[in-house]
C-alpha cells in the first residue's frame, strides 16, 4: 500500500454526497490551471467540494490548506500560509521572500479557503508565488474571484433536487437513527429541499431538526419563517437570501435563551471550550449554569460544531453561522461588552498559562496556546483597535513571552510586540513588560540594532519607575545580546548581575534559569568548563524539581559538550540527544539547529564524515527560519568551522558539498529523526580521546586543535 502523500487536509468525517459532475469538472481545472478559484454564495459546499478534490490526487508534495476565515489581520496572511506549510521563518526577512525561496522547487497544491475579506492582499500573494514557483497550483475558494492573472473560475450552484434529498437522508439518520425516506415522508422532503434551494448549509440543518420536528412540521414551520427574514436589500443574488433565510429559519426555530447564546458565541475565533463560553457568554439573561444545556440543544441544532482535541472537548461555530449572530449581537448593541469579556478571559487565559510554564505541564501549555492562537489574536487585535485598551495589548503581548520564544513564533511574537509597542498605553508596567520580551526576540532573531533599542528604552524606563523586576528582566537579554556578539565578559557581568537582581525580587521560573544556562555558556566560552558544568546541574535540578522541560533542554546541550569534552561519548550523545527532542517537541528552532549541529561534530568525531555533513545541511536549512545562522558568533559557530574543516578533509569539496545538499533537503522531522539516530548510534562507535582546553577557547574551538590530545 502507498504511503501517504505530505500534506494537511482534514479527513472527512461524513459522507461525500453528490456532486460528481462538479467534482470531475474541478478536477479538470486543476490539471489545466495552475490557479483555480471555487466561488458561490456561503454555505454552498465550496469548502467541501475543494477539499475532496486536493484530496483525491494531491502533487508530489502534497496538498495544504490555509484557512483564512478566521483571520483579520491581512499583515498576517503571509504568516498563515508559512504555518499552515510548517515553513514557519523567524528571521527579519519578509514573509514573501521567505515563502517564495521555499516553494520554489516544491511541487504542491495550496487550498486557500475563506479568502474574500482579505482578497487585496491574497490576489498579490498568489500571483506573485505562481510567478516564482513553477511547481505550485493554487486552490482558492471564497465567495468572490481573486481577479488576478491565470485565475480559471469555478461557480459553485445549489445542489440539483435529488441530490439535495439525498444529502438530507444521510444527514437525518446522523441524529435520527430511525429516520428513512420513504412514501410518507419523500414529497415532503423533496418539496423542503426545493424551498431550500438546494442549498446544503440549509438542507443540513432542517436535517438537523428531525429530533423534534416531523419533515411535514418542518415544510409548515418553513412558510412562516420565509415569511419573517424578508429583510435583505433587492439587490443581494437570490442564492444569498436564500442563505440567509436558510439560517434566519434556524435562528428563529431557537429560544431566546437558544438565540441569546449563538449570537454571543460569534464572538470567539476559532474553537472555544465550555469554561470560555460559560464566562463570556453568562451575564444579562443567561446564567453560567445554564450555558451547557442551552449549547447542548446549539450542537442539536448543528449550529455549533463538536470537536475532539487533545485539551478535551471543544466546539466551533461555521462562519456563515457566526457571521449570522455577529448581526444580532450587533443590534442588540452588545457587541463591545462581549468583545471586551472574550478579551478579560483570554487575558487571564495567557496569565495562567505564563505561571504554568514553570510546571510539569508546560507541554500542555504549549498545546493549549497553539488551540487557542486564534482567540488570542482576536483579544490582541481588540486591545489594539479599542481606545483605551492598548496597555493591555502590551501586557497581553509580553505574556505570551514563553509561546513567542520557546514554541517557535518569533515573527508573529515580534508583530503584536512592535504594533503594541507603537501605541501609548499610559502604563509603565505593561510597557516594559513588553520592551524586554520584543528584547528577547530580537536578540534571537540577530537584530542588534532592535535589541538595543527596546532594552536600553526598558532599563532607563525601570529606573524612572522603580521597577526592580523590569531593570532585572533588561539587564538580563542586555547580557544575551553581548553574549550572542561574542563580548563574553560583558555578558558574563551583566549575567551574574542579573541572576543577583532576580534574586533580590523571589523571581524564579524559566527565565531565571535561562539565564544561568547563558552564564554557563559565557563561561565555557572562556574555557571555564567546569564552572559552565555546576551551573548547568543546578539548572537540572531545579527543572526536575518543578517539571521544567523547555529550559532543560539547553542545560543539557550544555552539559553533553561539556562531557564531549571529556572523552564521554556515550553520555554526550546521550545529553545532546534528550535536548534535541526536547527542542524539537515544543517547535524551538533555535535550540533544535545548536543541538543538530552539535551532533555533526560528535558523528564526525566517530568517522562518519559523509553523515556529518549531511547534518551540517539540515542544521542550515534551520538557520535562516530562526535569524543570522548561529548569531553570526565565532563562539557559537565554532562546532560549525571545527567540523567542516575535518569533514572537507576527510571527503573533499565536491563530496562534501553533495551531502549538504542532501541534508539541506530533508524536512524537518525527517531531518530531526536523523539527528537522533545518528546521536543514538554514538554509544556503538568508539571513545574519542578526552579533550581539555586552555583559556578563552571553550566552545569556540570546538576540540580546540584538532589532533590535541590530553
């Protein structure tokens, strides 16, 4: 059986009704057009029928979808469709050029669906990536053309009767085990689906009523509701008041309670869970003890959706759906109260999640963060286009300090961090909360200019308001940035400076640790090893102590070259290995490509030169998604230049420059999962001679001299 191909389309989880010959006309398209748009009123089945088709023959590298609906920040887009092809970049560079260097030599299929309110800065992006990459096919699907060059139109229209009826029959045995078409009940069904248009949005929700209604009932109660949402302008297409009717129809079949809870729910972005709901949605009509049921009888109604995730149970409104409650949340004049509770909630969400890092439930964080990115961005976007809200899109920003930094989000960190950044929120504490932790991202990203700028403004801020943990914060990613620069012992200064400060307030969590680990490394890159090793064990720890996995991983990257160091092969590998699938696990770019590159010293010290440098080539395809390749540092690239010279020794520069290549085109997991075999096999090979090492030279030489023996 063949493997499946790459990509990330959703499985169907129920049956593919009709549409064969729209299908096989899609298909067509796709093998004519390297760009096709599905367009049609909300509702359609564009989404559906998109789908099955990029499904059915996906390109060589697979099929991609991007879902855009839920996004309203058009300076994101480009970041969306990066993540959505796991090419996330975090360096300075534009996401244009970034996206344009890797798709072009990719063969894939990319569906961008829910595109319409961002089609001025979708229609340039697409037109641009086909123009750079020969192997791209674009699927767009909205409710309106891009109108770009090449574009071949698909219209989506409603289902024809039959399939209609038969849509309506699967989707009634869903909730009605029982149900049947049969003599009673077929002239009803079908003259519903006529009524309906055919459209399957609408026929799918009186499908969804059969637990309470007969379709007879249905049919009746269908004439008055037509009759009530009469509402739209003479110059909106039939199909888009039938859409509406279809959806006005289930809103009106609601109870107030029913209703109350839908248009308060289109307040969410994405998927949500019931404790958020309960919060926000309680209050004025509804109490938070009766959120459950009423949302029991919304999923009935399938108007919202259920969904398993590895958080537990969360539920998701369909656009078309939620754009309905948006207007009447808007006429109820409650719209700015409920944007402002979804954003107090999430607010608190990140709060708590920030504590919680430092805990052995920091993986759960991290997934949980991932889960609700979209609401999160939603609550930053509100604080940021409010009047009077903006201290709190500074705070929310620089909270979010552990997701940016250490689950590989540095670009999408640094954008919330420079638009909060540029606003004036009129307090001094969310502000230089959010200077030290767009610091931090730029130190990792290589932007000493940027670095600078926000840490000196975050120092001289602290000083002026007396805010000890904020000098503490600056002083600290002041001594990265000297570290990652090479000035070794200005940043071993400011370090233990900083290490002193956070003593002085009780700060203690990953941030602290960290920077001990970067003590530790300024002082092996001074050839302090021993002293780099008693700091990193007390990182240990203290990470076991709390469950702190994020930050361990760099103490034992530390560690495993200090036991390189000692001719402790079997350990070192051992090390390096645990923090590279560390790193790995929670999306760290940065401490992945120092762990990889580690491992192509260690297998060129075993012999393998030709693995070595295949290494080296993974590690560098790494590089340009986290900044300036090892930060541009002759400490931290000194493993680098010790193993490429032995490795060009051994095979040549012809040789040598073919596997990396080859390691420049692995993926990433595949290029992680050969890391650590390769790391795993060590322990079978044989001992290299220890190594010591003089004063100033540490990490940056590597094993020093090559040849040197103890």
């Amino acid at each position: 059986m063949p493997s499946p191909r790459p990509g990330n389309l959703p499985l169907e989880l129920n049956a593919f009704v009709g549409r064969a010959r729209e299908l096989a006309e899609l298909t067509e398209a796709l093998g004519a057009a390297r760009l096709v748009t599905v367009t049609g009123v909300g509702g359609i089945g564009k989404s559906r029928l998109a789908l099955r088709a990029a499904a059915e023959s996906p390109p060589r590298d697979g099929a991609w979808l991007v879902e855009l609906a839920a996004l309203r920040d058009a300076d994101l887009v480009e970041h969306a469709v990066a993540e959505a092809l796991r090419l996330t970049d975090h360096t300075g560079r534009p996401s244009r050029e970034v996206l344009r260097g890797r798709l072009a030599e990719r063969e894939l299929l990319l569906v961008l669906d829910g595109f319409e309110h961002l089609v001025e800065t979708c229609a340039p992006l697409v037109h641009d990536l086909l123009a750079h990459s020969p192997g791209l096919r674009v699927l767009a699907v909205g409710r309106r053309p891009l109108e770009t060059a090449g574009e071949r139109l698909l219209t989506l229209a409603p289902m024809p009767e039959a399939e209609a009826v038969e849509l309506f029959a699967d989707r009634a045995v869903a909730g009605l085990p029982r149900f049947a078409l049969d003599d009673g009940n077929r002239e009803d069904v079908a003259e519903l689906c006529r009524r309906l248009d055919g459209i399957p949005l609408a026929v799918e929700l009186a499908a969804g009523r059969l637990r309470a209604l007969s379709p007879a009932q249905l049919l009746a109660r269908l004439d008055d509701r037509f009759g009530l949402l009469t509402g739209a302008r003479r110059d909106v297409p039939p199909r888009h008041q039938a859409l509406r009717t279809a959806i006005g129809w289930s809103h009106e079949l609601c109870t107030p309670a029913e209703r109350l809870l839908w248009s308060r729910l289109s307040v969410f972005a994405g998927q949500f869970d019931l404790e958020a709901a309960e919060y926000v949605c309680a209050g004025d009509g509804l109490r938070a003890e009766d959120v459950l049921g009423v949302l029991d009888e919304l999923l009935a109604q399938s108007v919202v959706a259920r969904e398993e995730s590895a958080a537990g149970v969360r539920y998701r409104m369909l656009d078309t759906v939620k754009a309905y409650g948006l207007d009447w949340l808007e006429a109820a004049g409650e719209t700015a109260r409920l944007r402002r509770r979804h954003r107090d909630w999430y607010l608190g969400l990140a709060t708590w999640c920030e504590l919680d890092w430092f805990s052995p439930r920091q993986a759960a964080v991290a997934e949980l963060v991932e889960m609700e990115l979209p609401n999160l961005r939603a609550a930053l976007e509100f604080c940021l286009t409010e009047r009077g809200e903006a201290h709190l899109g500074q705070y929310l920003a620089g909270t979010l300090w552990f997701y940016w930094v250490g689950c590989g989000r540095l670009a999408e960190g640094r954008h919330w961090l420079d638009r909060s950044l540029e606003l004036d929120g009129g307090h001094a504490d969310s502000r230089l909360k959010a200077l030290w932790v767009l610091g931090y991202v730029t130190v990792l990203q290589g932007d000493t200019i940027a670095a600078l700028a926000a840490l000196h403004e975050c120092r001289e801020g602290a000083e002026l308001s007396g805010s000890a943990v904020a000098a503490a914060y600056a002083e600290h990613r002041i001594g990265c940035l000297a570290l990652v620069t090479d000035d070794i012992p200005r940043a071993e200064t400011l370090l233990r400076s900083a290490l002193d400060r956070y003593q002085e307030v009780g700060e203690l969590n990953s941030n602290v640790l960290m920077g001990q680990v970067e003590l530790a490394m300024a002082l092996a890159f001074r050839g302090d090893v021993e002293g780099a090793v008693e700091l990193c064990e007390d990182v240990r720890r203290v990470c076991e102590d709390h469950g702190e996995r994020w930050t361990l991983a760099y103490a034992l990257y530390v560690l495993g070259y200090a036991a390189w160091t000692r001719g402790e092969t079997e350990t070192a590998s051992d090390l390096v290995v645990r923090s590279l699938d560390l790193n790995h696990r929670f999306r760290d770019l940065l401490g992945t490509a120092l762990a990889v590159e580690l491992l192509a010293l260690f297998t060129a010290e075993d012999g393998d030169a030709a693995e070595a440098a295949v290494l080296q080539g993974a590690a560098s395809r790494v590089w340009p998604s986290v900044g300036l390749p090892l930060f541009g540092s002759g400490n931290f690239g000194g493993p680098h230049v010790v193993c490429e010279e032995r490795i060009r020794e051994a095979l040549g520069d012809e040789r040598y420059e073919e596997c990396l290549r080859t390691g420049a085109g692995l993926g990433p997991e595949a290029a992680v999962a050969r890391a650590l075999r390769a790391g795993r096999g060590h322990a079978k090979t044989r001992r290299p001679p220890r190594r010591e090492g003089r004063g100033g030279d540490g990490l940056k030489q590597g094993e020093l001299r090559p040849g040197q023996r103890a």
